[in-house]
C-alpha cells in the first residue's frame, strides 16, 4: 500500500488516505474512505480526552490546595488549553499520522 493526497470532495482540501494495489484512481475522483474503529476510538481519546484530563487534574489541584473558585476554573482553563497543545502534538508526530491513515476502499463514479 502507498500513500498519495487526494482530494475531499466538495472542498479545495487534500487529505492524505493509503491506497490499495490494484485500485485506479485519479485526482477528483469520489472516493469511499475508513478507518478502522479501533482508530476512530483512539483518535477521540487524544482529542478529547487529553483536553478534558488536563482540565480536570488542574481544577484538581487547584482545589486541594484550596486556591478557590475562580483559580480553579483559571487552572482548568489551563490544564485544557495544555491538553490541547499536547494533543495537537501528539497528533502530528509521524507514527501517529500513520496509524490514523485512512484507506480507500472503492471509487463511487
């Protein structure tokens, strides 16, 4: 399998999907794409997990050292904001992108 861009239909966007041998396809051509469900649950977790987890161990923290309200929602403001920036990073490294490559599976015009 080898990886070439091919466009979103509908949009000037290119995304990057693994091709099957034998599967003869061309730019704006419509195509089926997937990714394994395995993937999908994985992806979601980075997503919105490592946000919502940063959030919630700031605002953990900020609690028990007894901070207050306001600092409280400051830190978890923060904590998602770092979750975030973690999870953009962790989602652009090369390994990652790779596992998350999806697969044409046919041509539909």
């Amino acid at each position: 399998m080898w990886c070439r861009p091919v466009r979103k239909w509908g949009t000037g966007r290119q995304v990057e999907a693994s091709v099957p041998p034998g599967l003869d396809i061309a730019e704006e051509d419509v195509v089926e794409i997937s990714l394994a469900p395995d993937n999908i649950l994985r992806a979601a977790i980075i997503v919105y997990g490592l946000p919502m987890l940063g959030a919630v161990i700031a605002a953990t923290i900020a609690y028990t050292l007894s901070l207050g309200d306001v600092t409280a929602a400051l830190a978890a403001l923060t904590g998602l904001g770092s979750g975030l920036v973690l999870a953009r990073w962790h989602l652009r490294q090369t390994a990652c992108l790779q596992r998350f490559l999806p697969t044409i599976e046919r041509r539909l015009d």
